[in-house]
C-alpha cells in the first residue's frame, strides 16, 4: 500500500531562499520520491472564478478558496469558525515575518486568544484582489494535505505540517464565488505555496497552472516539475515555448511597503497580430516603464483587457479580417465591444471558425495562438464576441491577460529560471485541461 507523505516546512531555509538564493540550511524534507503534488481547479460559473478545495487544519477540513496568480500568500478567514488543534501564530520577529512581508505587530489583542487574535503576532496586509478591499490580518500556520503525483495521475496525500498562511476576516469575503474561505496565492513570495511547497518537500520550485472552462471537468495545478501528461497520454511539458518573467519594481498590491516589488508575474509581449498580420500599436506600451505598462498574467480578470490604443487597435484587425471571411457583425453586448453572428461560422475543435490572434513573446520559439475556444465568448441567441476588453488610457497595466484566455492552455512558471512556458490551447492537441487522471 500506498504510504502518505508528511514534511514539515522548515522556516530557516524559507528564508534565506527568499533573500539568499541557495545559501544552505538544514531542511526537514526527508529522502521521498515525491517530485510534485496536484490540486484540481474548478471554475464557478457564477462569478467566473477559479476555486480550489483545500484540505487542512486539524481534524482536517475542506474549505473552498478562489485563485489568484498574483497574490503573496494564502489568506483565511478566521473571524468565524475556525477550530484546529494544530493551528500555531507567527510570533514578532520570527524569520518568515520578513518573507511574508508581515512586518507589523500584534502587541495587545483585546479578547481571548483565537486564530486571528493573538499577543505578540506579526501582522500583515490580507486583501481581496477582485474587490480591491484590505485589511490587517495575522500570519500564522496550520497543516494542509495535497495529494501527490507523477505528472500521469494523483497519487497518495502529503502533509505539511507548518504551512503558512494569513488570518484574514469576513468582511473580505464579499465578492469570491460562494462558499469561499479566502484566496490562494501563487505569487512571487517565500510564503506563496509554490515556494512553500516546493521548501517542503524538496522538489524543484515549478508550478503549472491550467484551468479548465467546465465545473464538471475541473483542471489542475502541478506544484513541480513535469511530465504533466493529459488523457489520452498527451505529456504537454514536451511541447511548450518559453519567455522570461519580469519583475515589476513597484508593487501592484492594495496595501504594500515603500520599496516593495510586485509578486505579480510579468511577461514582455513584442507584438500582436490577427490572421498572421502584425497589428501596429505603440510598442512603448509593451514595456514596463516607472512601473506602468508590460503584461500580467491574472488568474482574477475573467477577460484579457488590453489600454485603450492596443485594445482598437486589435478590434479593427480582427473586424477587418472576420469580414473577410463574410462574418457579420451586430450590436455590442457589454462588456465586450465587437460582437458577431455566429450564422454560417463553423465549429471547429478549437472553437468557433474565426481569424486567430498571436501572442508574441521576447525570446520565445513560437507565439501564443488564441483560436475561437480562447477569443470568443457566447452572448447567446446566435451571437459571440471578441473575448477581449478597453481597458482604459489611463490603465496601469497595457495588457492583462485574463482567465478566458488561459482556458485550456499549460502554463508552468519556473521560478529557479524566471522564465514561463507556455502550451497554447490543448485542444489543438486532441486533449485539455479537464483531461489530468484525478
């Protein structure tokens, strides 16, 4: 029989991997085979949300918890109902406070202790990034379960003892699909959980994000290194491009220090084009200048939004070139702003029959192909629109690409490297994102 894995995460070596790189330190991994975990990654329909159940505390519970690419931790509301044996916070000067970016202090919590009241417990700024709304919370830790893999299908649980994780409150949690306890973050941060994980348990510090458009047939995220192999035998980490990750210098959080970078993850788009023609646009936008411009990957926009220039810029391509193909358009449906019938548009494996837009990205060996499955969206009673959105003149970001656009397409960001891979839609493989063996 299978045995389940359980590592505690040593909170030295998180450390010091954040501000040193590799310097070394003693590390509670014991010699396993495992090499990656697995969490499937549902989207509610409702609110266009990706969520995850995740299964932790002690006895252990599964609380649901919405997505975000770009946030620095893991935050939990503990103002209501929150019960563990294991449950254990942070105290003021503790080495993970730095890494968590928690640099206040509780000095006096005026009621009976409880997770998210404690004396003596360093304090940081949770926030819900789809509300833009935040608050204090304190950082503390728990035990959470994963299940393991081999890239081919989920294996065995694994247990971190020590995961660190941000007490946040209720009145955050207004906005996230229902049913949801916090946000998961994946960014940039020694306290996010791919680097929490990857700590743990001694893997390569790799995660691969791919999202599934259907609640029936949820999809994944890998924490670790490859195969990630789709049904019927697809091994997708075999045929990606790759760009480099850029740092933001300026943090994009609702509440952040002076001098602190975002943990957003950034690429460099060099050009766009539609139906193999390059779409001029002021390429300046492209980079991240005083901290505006460049494109983010996000996991809480529902649909990519381009500044205002690109954004018409790429709508009068795609026009142009969806006339050429007799395809008719009609009025607008918000928030999208060019809408077609969808009469005498073929249906393809990869959606709908209509001119592809090209992503192309510094120093990558293909460009990120949006077929009809990614561009355009169902507006009902015969009509579809461009999946994309103004994002304004004044808009921080030139482009965010958003979760419509990610449906069905393998992402792995290799933080040792800095650098993204990328699939583009696995349909055009003969499998997707709902197709991993759970």
């Amino acid at each position: 029989m299978a045995l389940p894995w359980s590592f505690s995460l040593n909170l030295c070596f998180l450390f010091l991997l954040f501000f040193h790189g590799s310097l070394p330190c003693s590390s509670a991994a014991a010699a396993s085979p495992l090499t990656a975990l697995v969490l499937p990654v549902a989207k509610d329909a409702a609110t266009k949300q990706y969520v995850v159940s995740l299964q932790h505390k002690t006895p252990l519970r599964s609380d649901k918890f919405v997505v975000d690419l770009g946030s620095g931790f893991l935050w939990v509301d503990c103002t209501k109902d929150y019960q563990s044996s294991t449950f254990r916070p942070v105290p003021c000067g503790a080495a993970t406070c730095a890494a968590a970016g928690a640099l206040g202090c509780t000095g006096a919590c005026y009621s009976p202790p409880r997770p998210g009241c404690n004396n003596n417990t360093c304090s940081g700024s949770p926030g819900n990034t789809i509300t833009h709304l935040s608050t204090s919370g304190d950082l503390s830790d728990d035990t959470l379960v994963l299940r393991s893999t081999d890239g081919r299908s989920s294996g065995p649980p694994a247990t971190v003892t020590h995961f660190v994780f941000m007490c946040g409150a209720t009145l955050l949690l207004p906005g996230l699909a229902a049913g949801s306890r916090g946000m998961l973050g994946l960014g940039r941060t020694a306290v996010a959980a791919p680097h929490q994980l990857a700590s743990a348990f001694g893997f390569k510090r790799k995660f691969a994000l791919c999202l599934s458009p259907s609640a029936a047939s949820p999809g994944v995220i890998f924490f670790g290194d490859g195969p990630y192999v789709m049904q019927p035998g697809v091994d997708v980490s075999q045929s990606m491009a790759y760009t480099k990750l850029l740092f933001n210098p300026v943090s994009t959080a609702g509440a952040y220090f002076a001098g602190e970078r975002s943990v957003e993850y950034f690429v460099k788009v060099t050009s766009i084009a539609v139906s193999g023609k390059t779409v001029p646009v002021n390429t300046t936008l492209l980079d991240i200048h005083k901290s505006k411009g460049g494109t983010k990957i996000s996991t809480v926009v529902p649909y990519t939004r381009l500044e205002s220039s690109i954004y018409s810029a790429v709508e009068v391509a795609f026009v142009r070139e969806a006339a050429a193909r007799n395809i008719k358009r009609v009025a607008a449906v918000k928030p999208f702003g060019a809408c077609f019938s969808t009469a005498n548009v073929a249906n393809t494996r990869t959606g709908w029959a209509v001119p592809e837009i090209e992503l192309f990205f510094e120093g990558a060996s293909a460009a990120w192909k949006i077929a009809g499955a990614n561009s355009m969206v169902a507006a009902g009673n015969g009509v579809m629109c461009l999946g994309f959105v103004d994002g304004g003149v004044e808009s921080r970001e030139s482009i965010v690409i958003g979760g419509y656009q990610l449906e069905n397409n393998l992402l792995q960001f290799d933080l040792e490297s800095s650098k993204m891979g990328f699939s583009s839609n696995l349909l055009s493989k003969g499998t997707s994102c709902g197709n991993f063996k759970l």
